[in-house]
C-alpha cells in the first residue's frame, strides 16, 4: 500500500495549525487567569486597606476589571506608541482612582490617599534600585 505525498504533507500542516492553535488559546487563558488574580489581588489589598463593605467590594471590583480591559485595549491600540500608552495610563488611573474615591466613606478616602502616597513611594524606590544595579 503507497501512501500519498500529498496526503502526508496535508496532514502535516493540519497537526502545525492544531499544535499552533491549542498553543495560543493556552495563552489566552493564562494571561486572563493573570488578569484575574492581579484584580483580585489588588480588590483584596484595597479591602483590606480601606476595611471595604461586601458592596463596596463588588464595585471596586467591577472599576478595576475595567481598568484592566482598558488597559488590554490601550497595549494593541497604542503598540510601539510608549508616550500615547503612559498618557493614557494615567488617565486610567485617574479616571479609576474618582470612580474608587465616589463609593467610600470619608475616612476610607483619607486612608485610600495614604495608600496611594505610599505605592508611588514604593514604585519610585523599586525603580531607583533598578537604576542603581542596571545603569544605562
């Protein structure tokens, strides 16, 4: 019995488009799994923080998901376009921190003032120490 040529490279190229398929759909799912735990880490740090209610929860978490889809969007919209990217970055954050600061209490806006205060404290250290051992 002869084996077609053809027939062994067609289903050749359809084991790649399978094998390549199944590879970025694995992808896919990692990096949303990613997203989820990183929104869940900082919900998490925020309730702890801020001693949020059940309801203030479940918005900050719908803020931050949002957040996160944006910032998805803005990586394929604003690729190779680093200054357009960090503008909007910020603007996210922005927007997002008012949408925060609107459902707490006023003393949960003061405690989330601090936290933010010392985030960007923590995030100008991490960077000065990366600069320090990778001088370019």
């Amino acid at each position: 019995m002869k084996i077609n040529p053809v027939f062994i490279i067609s289903l050749t190229i359809i084991l790649a488009v399978i094998f390549a398929a199944s590879t970025v759909n694995a992808q896919t799912k990692k990096e949303r799994l990613e997203s989820k735990q990183r929104i869940d880490q900082m919900v998490n740090t925020l309730k702890k923080e801020l001693s949020l209610s059940k309801e203030q929860v479940a918005k900050v978490k719908e803020i931050v998901a949002e957040n996160f889809k944006n910032a998805e969007n803005d990586r394929e919209n604003f690729e190779g376009d680093r200054e357009a990217r960090m503008k909007s970055r910020m603007e996210r954050t922005q927007a997002m921190d008012k949408k925060i600061e609107s459902i707490l209490t006023k003393d949960q806006k003061t405690k989330y003032e601090q936290y933010k205060k010392d985030r960007m404290q923590r995030f100008q250290q991490g960077r000065s120490r990366s600069n320090d051992s990778n001088p370019r």
